[in-house]
C-alpha cells in the first residue's frame, strides 16, 4: 500500500500536468488550424509560382542531395557501442573522386568542445556531414543535430517551431493525454512514470527556455510569436539554431553558426556554448569565437586529423614550436645522411679498415631509413589578394543628405534625418543589432534602395562594388570559374590572363576548371572576390564578407583592403577583421548612426557587460 505522502505525491502530479494540459489544448487546436491553413494556402498556391526564396532553399536541398551522393566514406567504430564518446577507426572521405581523408582516426570525448580548422577546400563541411548523416557507424544512444540549414517557411511561430523540436516531450505530452482517460491501474503507473519524465526535462520550464535561447538570439517577445514565413533566411537561420541548443544533443554539429548574427548575439552565443556539457563540434572562421568556445582543436591537414588541447591561440602556439622541432630534427638528419654518404663515397673502396668502418655506416644509414626520416616542413600555401588601382575621384565622393527611409507607408522609419560624407580615404565598419539597419544602408549607398525623404549624390565617376552574403549562391554552378569569369569579363580574351587573375584569389589547377558546383562555399566566395575586384572599384561595401572565409583568406583580404587606395564601408561581426582594416566605427540603432568611442575590443567588453546583465535578470525572473 502506498503511504499517505506518496498518494499525495501523485496527486500533485496528476494536478500539475492537467494544469499544464489544459494550457497545450487552446494551442493545439490552433496548430490544427495552422495546418490546415498551411494545406489550403499551398492548395490556393499550388499553381501559383515559388517565391525567390523557395526556389533558393530548394536549389539549396537539390545541391545538399547531390553532394550527398558524391561522396563515399569508410570507418569502424573503435569504442564499446555504449561509450558515450565517438572514436572511428580507418575514416576515409572521398568527394568527387579527390580523397578529404584518408585511414585518419576520428576521436570526439564526450564533455569536450571542438574547434574543425583547416584551409577552405579541405573538407570540413564534408566530415560535418557525413557525422549528421550517419554515414559511418555511430552507436543509435548517440543523437546529433547537425545544423545545415535555416527553418522552412511555416505559418508555426518562431516559439511553435523552437519548442517541438523537443520529440521525447511532445511525445510524452501526448501519451499522458491518452492515458489522463483510463482508470486501470496499469495505465495510472504508466502515466506517473511519464510525469517523472517529464519533470526531469523539466517540461514546465520549456516554453521559458526556448523563449530565453530567442531573445538571446535578437527575437523580441513580439518577433518570438510572427510566423516564420514572415522572417529572412537570415533570421530563419537563427531559429534553427536556437533548435540545436534547445534540444541539447550528445553530439552537436555547427557549421558557421555565426555567419548569421550580430555582434551582439555572437557575444550571447560564445557565453552559451562556452558550458556545453556533451559533445560539440564547430566550424569557425572567427578565431575571437574558437578562443572564447574551445577546448580542443581538430586541425584537417593532408588527409590527416591532428588534435591540439586547449583553445585556438594555444593551437598556433603549439603549432609553431612543434614546427619549429620538426625542422631542427629535419636538418639534423640531412646532415647525418649527407656525411655518411660522403665517408661511404670516399672510404668504401680504400684500406680493409676504412672499408669496414664505410659499411658500419652503410648499416646506419639503413637502419636510419627503415625507421622513417622526418618530413621536411612545408609551410601552407599563402592565398594574397589583390584589389586593382581605381584612381582618384575628387571629394565628396558620396554626400548623404537629410535622407530618412522606411520600406513603406506602414512601416517604421529605419533611419531619420542622416547626414555624412563618405570619400576614398574613408575606413568604416558599421555595428549594431540585427534590424538596425546596417545592410540597408549599404543598398541605400549602393543604389539597390531610394531614400524615402532627403538626398544621396554620388560622384558621376563612382564605381562602387557590393559583396553580399548571398553573392556566391547566385553564381551559375554548372560554369567552372575561368568560364564565369571570361563571360563575364569579355575584354580578357587569353584564357591564360583570366588563369593568372583568378590564381590570385587563391583558386589553382583543378579548381579552375571544375564546375563551380564542386568548389566548396568559401572557395565560390574566393570567385565573387575576383570577379568584385576586377571591376576596379573606387569604394567597397563589404556586408558579412567573412562568412564561409578560412582564417588565412581572411587575413589576405585585411591585408588587400589595407592596401586598397579607394574606400571601405564594412558590416562584419568577425571582430578580428574590425580591428584589422576599420580606423572609425559607426553603431547603428534607434534610427541613426552614432560614433563609438574607442576601439571594437571595448565595444565588444561593452557587449559582453550587457549579455551578462541580462541572463542576470532572467535567471531571477524565472
């Protein structure tokens, strides 16, 4: 017999959850008709033509599925199948026929976070992918979320979408509904038992902690309820990453989580990430991000995988003395085998002594070589790009004058009564929340946008070139680069001249000529950086040109800029970059744009002060 405390144990059990139930079923008559009229409106638009975004992510699905089947990939697991760790033995990766890896050991301890580095081309995505698709043998209590892509278009809320990721709580929601109904005694154990389930993933607190990941992620309270076909790719790339860290996998794959967000919701996920508790594997190109983040470093080098602990400035470090050892034991050898061979050459045939003494040496050296010489130290091909002269156009190159603007009549107005000058000295990068405004004002000083009151001039001698995140997704992928280039560059007729312009840019050999759908995403970015640059520009508007970048492209392109004789209007929340090429920045938000004063290091402290204060307050609202 249960005692007295049990049964009212129960019965405040059973009363929390009808509670909690009576709260789900209004919702989940609404979801009904949210898919219902989902239905309906892809029945009214079944005919109807795919927006440019649809057609993008399903261009983006088709090019997923492709890749998928071009690659082909070995590996046996190396650990008990119930280890919480991975470990695979003989990890081979092949795509398109060229070898990424080849019998390297992939090794991944649970409780650790990782930093995937390593030069654009040489397969990071891949190995990501190849782990979210289970392509080799990882033990089924293991589960990954691999986030590839942003959320499909739905009329489910921001809020809707975040919290169902949660499977084994929906599921356990619904069962305890069914189960609420019948009075048999098994049923009434079975539905305690889902209870203490459920009060261990703590169910009660759900729809506050994906509410508290949103804002994290710049969704205010209102944003968190708008349907997610009423937000950009880029924001919809945010629900899906607030999914991953709602869902909190064993194993949690990240490629370019922050290509999406500001600084401010970078500064918010470095403090998140920093307590993983499972596994965690992250692609990055923001060395600022892999030092607040990492533990370990995984570096994808010559087929092989090497692992370094500690953060991302400890990995260069070790890099460098290892290096550095590598050669000193390089030349020490060369040196030995030089002067045997040289007493073997001399004394080989001479007195029976000197004879046998050649032969003692002979041995040596065999025994030297049997044993395995040391590689000699090849340094990594360093990418330089190049931005052509431009000229000189006399100031003011662009003067914007009292321009106010809003998307339209019923929207609010994103910027008020703005005034400045831009000329070919200028170095600025903007900052601020995401919705401040700081890519519209590059399509407003572009020309892509009209300002709704006020003036824009602009020197009639004006070549401006824009880079955009979506850039290299327009580019025809069927063409290899040389093909896209020389059409879109007629007046280059050898097709040598085109080979040296874009061998600048890091692209050489095969990748030249194969199609571009095979380059991987930074290395078609390295494609829209030749073809911006050979269109000679007076002034670059660089927005989030970083993204997809490895580190050294990324140093190439600050030292480019620093080189540049025009000027520089930048968008970026990689703050090394920042602190690289801009002399002023600018922070957009509540309507203009004001000076900070100071450098991005302290914007950042100053970011990191405000991230803080506000998990503060929730943790006490809660």
């Amino acid at each position: 017999m249960p005692s007295d405390a049990k049964k009212r144990e129960q019965q405040r059990k059973k009363e929390a959850a009808k509670a909690r139930q009576a709260g789900k079923r209004p919702q989940k008559t609404e979801e009904q008709n949210d898919k219902a009229n989902a239905t309906n409106g892809s029945t009214q638009n079944g005919s109807g033509e795919l927006s440019v975004e649809e057609a993008l992510c399903a261009k983006l699905e088709a090019d997923a599925k492709l890749n998928a089947e071009a690659r082909a990939c070995t590996g046996s697991l190396a650990v008990h199948p119930k280890s919480r760790d991975v470990k695979i033995e003989n990890f081979s990766i092949t795509f398109h026929g060229s070898e990424m890896l080849q019998d390297a050991m992939l090794e991944l301890n649970c409780g650790r976070r990782y930093g995937l580095i390593g030069l654009n081309g040489c397969g990071k995505s891949t190995l990501l992918a190849v782990l979210g698709n289970r392509e080799v043998p990882i033990p089924e209590h293991i589960d990954i979320f691999h986030l590839t892509r942003e959320m499909p278009a739905s009329d489910k809320s921001a809020l809707q979408c975040v919290m169902e990721v949660d499977e084994e709580r929906v599921r356990l929601e619904k069962l305890a509904e069914t189960l609420v109904a019948c009075e048999d005694d098994e049923s009434q154990e079975q539905l305690m038992d889902i209870y203490d389930r459920l009060e261990e993933i703590s169910a009660d607190t759900a729809e506050a902690r994906a509410a508290n990941i949103l804002h994290g992620l710049g969704f205010s309270k209102e944003m968190q309820q708008k349907r997610t076909r009423d937000f950009s790719g880029g924001w919809r790339m945010r629900i899906a990453l607030a999914r991953a860290l709602y869902v909190k996998p064993h194993l949690l794959l990240l490629d370019e989580p922050t290509n999406h967000l500001d600084l401010d919701a970078c500064v918010w996920l470095e403090e998140e990430l920093k307590h993983y508790k499972r596994i965690l594997v992250l692609i990055s190109h923001s060395q600022d991000f892999l030092n607040g983040v990492c533990t370990n470093i995984v570096h994808m080098n010559k087929k092989r995988l090497k692992y370094y602990t500690g953060n991302y400035d400890a990995f260069v470090r070790t890099r460098m003395e290892l290096l550095e050892n590598q050669m000193k034991q390089y030349n020490w050898e060369q040196d030995q085998i030089n002067h045997m061979k040289n007493y073997i050459a001399r004394f080989g045939h001479g007195s029976a002594k000197l004879a046998r003494q050649a032969q003692s040496k002979e041995k040596t050296l065999a025994k030297m070589v049997a044993q395995g010489l040391t590689e000699k130290v090849i340094t990594d091909k360093t990418v330089t790009f190049y931005f052509p002269s431009c000229g000189t156009i006399p100031p003011p190159v662009i003067m914007v004058q009292n321009v106010s603007f809003r998307y339209n009549d019923t929207t609010p107005y994103i910027y008020k009564n703005l005034e400045f000058g831009i000329d070919l000295d200028t170095r600025l990068a903007l900052v601020g929340p995401n919705g401040a405004g700081k890519s519209t004002l590059l399509k407003l000083l572009y020309g892509d946008l009209v300002p709704t009151e006020g003036m824009i001039r602009k020197n009639s001698h004006l070549r401006i070139a824009r880079y955009h995140q979506h850039l290299h997704e327009l580019l025809d992928l069927d063409l290899s680069p040389l093909e896209y280039m020389m059409k879109c560059f007629p007046d280059v007729k050898e097709k040598e001249e085109m080979r040296k312009i874009i061998g600048r840019y890091g692209l050489t050999g095969r990748q030249q000529v194969c199609p571009i759908r095979q380059l991987s995403d930074g290395q078609r970015c390295r494609v829209v950086f030749a073809w911006l640059a050979w269109q000679a520009p007076h002034l670059l508007l660089l927005d989030e040109p970083t993204n997809h970048l490895d580190m050294e492209t990324i140093d190439a392109l600050a030292e480019a800029v620093n080189d540049f004789e025009g000027g520089l209007v930048l968008v970026s929340h990689d703050f090394r970059l920042i602190s690289q090429v801009a002399e002023e920045i600018w922070i957009c938000e509540k309507g203009t744009v004001t000076k900070w004063v100071g450098d991005i290091l302290s914007y950042k402290e100053h970011l990191k002060s405000k991230v803080l204060k506000d998990n503060e307050k929730n943790v006490k609202q809660r």
